[in-house]
C-alpha cells in the first residue's frame, strides 16, 4: 500500500511530506462552504459502516466518503472523521462492515448519523457478521473487511479494508443517493 501513501503524499517522500502539505494554508478562494457545494455535485451511495465497541456493543455510522480501491486483493476504503467513535472502535476491533443503503432505508441513514448513540441500535434488526461486525437486515449489499492500513487525511483518516467477505441481497431495489446535500433515488 505505499503506492498509495505516496499518491497521498504527493511525492515519494511518505508520510512527512503528506504531514507538510497538510499544514498550509488553503488555497485563496477555496472556502470550506464552496469546497463542500463543489464536491456536493458528486452523487454517491449511502452506507452504514459498523464496528464492535470496546464492551461488545455494536457501533455504527452513516458514511458515504466509502470508495472500492483494488479488486486483487479486494480492498475498500472509508474515509472517517477523526473525531468518530466508530472510527475509534474501528481501530481497536481491526474490523468494520460496510453495508450498502437500499432508498427504503434512509431512516437508517438519519439514525446512524447521530453521533455514538445506542439509542441508535434499539429496533434495528442485525445480526454479527464474520468478523463480529454488525450487519444490518435488508441492505442491498454487506462487506465485511479487515483493516489492512490506516492514513492520515486531514480533519479524517482513510482505512483501507480487505474484504474477507461479501453479501448481496439479490432484490432488486434502489440504493439510496446522496446529492448536493441531499437524500435521493434513481427515480428522483
Ligand atoms: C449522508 C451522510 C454521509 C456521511 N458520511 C460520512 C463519512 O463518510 N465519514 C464520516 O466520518 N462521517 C460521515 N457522516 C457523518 C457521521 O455519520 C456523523 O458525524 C456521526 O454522528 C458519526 O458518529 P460516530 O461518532 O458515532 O461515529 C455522514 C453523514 C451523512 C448524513
């Protein structure tokens, strides 16, 4: 994974120059509001990436920064903001689960958005997937990784996950899209 560090890094220098870089000031004109409307026309899927907590517990967390990254090996990553305690739980149980959103399920999308609450967890149907991680009923698909690398990404961190094992539902049913900071459909 150092081809990917040093894409990062944007030189071969590695972790040290990312750290730099990452330092400066942003670029004139480059605000967080205009930075966030432009990559806001980027469409994307909704997940729930969940994890096991310190005392067992399940945890979990809306995430759309979630990318496939290598098909040999099969590698995905999700992009946390450092302050996520999913991310936290992530790091300690060295696994996680993606599990892709179908349109029908934005109400889990708005639960798990909420920051580390277990009320989160009351009435929603899951199960323990191979790695323990929570996988949640009816998605339109399950990956359950196990954290291959971590790096740094400014105000998040990027965990690149082997996926040890995949789930499809087999309906076909919409996913749920997120665009311009908004919930939609393919119908939409
Ligand atoms: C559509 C949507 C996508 C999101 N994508 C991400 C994401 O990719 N990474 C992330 O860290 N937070 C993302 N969030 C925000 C988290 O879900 C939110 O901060 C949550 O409270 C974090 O909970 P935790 O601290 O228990 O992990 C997203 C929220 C929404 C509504």
């Amino acid at each position: 994974m150092g081809n990917l560090h040093d894409c990062l890094a944007g030189t071969a220098a590695g972790a040290g120059a990312y750290a730099a870089r990452d330092r400066e000031a942003p670029a004139p004109g480059v605000t967080a509001a205009r930075f966030r409307h432009a990559i806001g026309q980027f469409a994307t899927g909704v997940t729930v990436v969940t994890s096991v907590g310190a005392g067992g517990e399940p945890v979990g967390t809306t995430a759309n920064a979630v990318t496939s990254l290598s098909l040999d090996p099969p590698l995905v990553l999700v992009c946390f903001d450092r302050e996520s305690q999913t991310l936290e739980a992530v790091r300690a149980h060295g696994a996680f689960a993606v599990n892709v959103l179908a349109a029908r399920q934005r109400h889990l999308s708005v639960n798990f958005a909420r920051r580390g609450l277990a009320a989160a967890w009351h009435g929603v149907v899951h199960r323990p997937g191979r790695t323990g991680s929570p996988r949640l009923e009816g998605v339109l698909a399950a990956l359950e990784c196990t954290v291959a690398e971590n790096f740094p990404g400014g105000d998040h961190e990027i965990v690149v996950g082997r996926v040890a094992a995949v789930e499809t539902s087999g309906q076909v049913a919409p996913p749920l899209l997120y665009w311009r900071g908004s919930y939609g459909t393919l119908e939409a």
